[in-house]
C-alpha cells in the first residue's frame, strides 16, 4: 500500500502522521506554500483523505481529486466533510466515534465542576500568594443542579451516566423522544434550558444545531443558569453568548470549542464565571494513539477490500 496517496491538510498528531507514512504515501498540504498547484501535481496519485475537526473534505477539494475513494476522519463529528457529495461520488467516509467517548464526557463534568468551583481562579488565588491575605470566596456546588442535555448520543448519554454520579436530574432534547431512557425529555431545546441549571451541548454539528442555542435559549437559561459546550463552536450564537455573559443574562460558561477556532472572544478574557479551554476534549495520550489507529484501520481495510470498521457513508 506504500504506494497509494493519502492526504492530510493541516498537522494533527505526529503518532498519526509517522504511522501514515510507514504504510502510504503521505502528502502534507500544509508544507506546500501553492496548494493548488500541490493538488494538480498530486491529484491523480492521491486515493484518501485524512480528515480532521478543522479540516475535513469540502466539494472543491473532492472535485480536485479524481482517484478519491474514502475520507478516515480524525474525529467523530463530520460536519467538515461533504456527505453528499462523497454519497454521489460513491467515496467511503468514516470516523473515530466510541474511541473518544469517555475524555469528552469527562472534560464535560471537569468543565462543571471549574465553572460552579472556580478551580482555575482558586488555582490563580494560591499561585499569586492571595491566600496569605485570606479564604478564597464561597463558590457553587455542582452535586445535585440539574443538567439538560442537547443530544443524547454517545457523548451525552456518557455525560448523563457521570452526571448522575453526582445527584443530578438530567434531563435531555433530541429530535425525537428516545424509548429506551428514563431522563425527562423536553421537545425543544428552550424548553430544556427553561428546566435546568446547566446546559450541555453534546450534539453533531449540522444546518439544523448551527446557533441551536441563541439568543432565546440562553435567555430561558437564565442568569444563574451555565453553559457548557463540548460540541462545536457553531452550536451557540457566539456574540449572543458573548453578550449574555457581559450583561450578567447568564450565570457562567465552559467552552472547549468557538465560532473561529483558534480564535475567541477577547471580551471572555476578563471573566471570572468563564472557563476556557482550546478545543482538547479528545487530546489525552490514550485517546489520540486510539484515533490515530482507528484511522489507520480503516484505511487499511477500505485498500484490502475488507469491511470499514467505523463507516458513516
């Protein structure tokens, strides 16, 4: 298989990248300062994509590729890639779903937790010697506040299970009512803020969730209601958020994900209700090696004529 050309358009992990290379014929868009003239070059050579959370397969790049035949994503959310288009073209999609399922929802409760707890501004106290001049302020518990969840897929029906560990009444909008749970559901995302303490955005990525929660959702949230996004950026009405919080609508946030990454607000900066963290849910050592595997055995078995182990399309 050394011979067949996989291509990767932004630098992800380097496990990743060395293993690609002993198997394939690993071409690195970003190296290259003229991509287009990078894909005419390669185009015909190239039969993969290796997709990314920031970077996946758009309709101009599928069209470049006439060879193509699959998209391994380095990710479980696809909202990168074109899934019409590689359905019309008969091109294979797949991606890192159960792999990341418990550091996400894991981050998810460490991101309740910093915000009600202000871990990262009790931490900040000690580190600048204010301790010495007195106790840090009484925060919030977490143990017991209700949590609504949007989208009860793997991730969140993992965050509703650690959730409960912790007392919480969970409660859950998806586009259809689930039969096989037991949490109160709600037919519309306001209705579920309106109903809980804090909102967790768990769900995929698509024309339908784009802003899922806005101006009215956050609102309904309420000023002693928090935030916490572990989705996609595009989930939330980024400005209206940024607003919210400033104007004191909303009692606090935790985001590992933005509108425009790596950029966010500079408006959030100076917030102490505001827990920021640039887009690790998945980034430990064990889940990334099992991303990057999975990638990998996908790949090895689309070429082997072997059935995909995780297929989207």
């Amino acid at each position: 298989m050394e011979s067949i050309g996989v291509l990767m358009s932004l630098p992800v992990d380097t496990y990743l990248e060395q293993q690609l290379s002993t198997r394939f014929t690993l071409h690195k868009l970003w190296t290259s300062p003229d991509k287009t003239q990078f894909l005419n070059t390669h185009k015909h050579s190239i039969r993969a994509i290796v997709g990314t959370a920031a970077s996946g397969a758009d309709v101009a790049l599928i069209d470049s590729l006439p060879n193509l035949e699959i998209v391994s994503s380095f990710s479980v959310g696809l909202d990168k890639v074109d899934l019409v288009k590689c359905k019309e073209k008969g091109i294979r999609v797949t991606n890192t779903r159960d792999v990341l399922t418990d550091d996400v929802a894991d981050l998810a409760i460490g991101l309740c937790l910093a915000v009600l707890r202000r871990l990262c501004l009790s931490d900040k106290y000690v580190r600048e010697g204010n301790w010495k001049k007195g106790d840090f302020r009484l925060t919030t518990k977490f143990t017991g506040k209700s949590v609504g969840i949007i989208g009860l897929g793997r991730i969140g029906s993992a965050i509703a299970k650690r959730a409960e560990a912790f007392s919480c009444p969970i409660s859950y909008f998806t586009r259809t009512q689930k039969a096989d749970v037991d949490y109160k559901y709600y037919p519309s995302v306001v209705e579920l803020a309106s109903n809980c303490q804090i909102l967790i955005v768990a769900c995929p990525l698509t024309a339908e969730t784009r802003h899922i929660v806005n101006r009215e959702v956050i609102d309904a949230l309420g000023p002693k209601g928090v935030l916490i996004n572990i989705g996609r950026g595009p989930h939330v009405d980024e400005p209206e958020l940024v607003s919210a919080l400033l104007e004191g609508r909303l009692g606090g946030a935790g985001l590992d994900v933005f509108e425009n990454e790596p950029h966010v607000p500079e408006e959030l900066f100076g917030l102490e209700n505001v827990v920021l963290l640039p887009h690790v849910g998945s980034a430990t050592i064990e889940t990334r090696q099992a991303m990057a595997d999975l990638v990998i055995g996908n790949l090895e078995a689309h070429f082997l004529k072997k059935p995909l182990l995780t297929p989207v399309v």
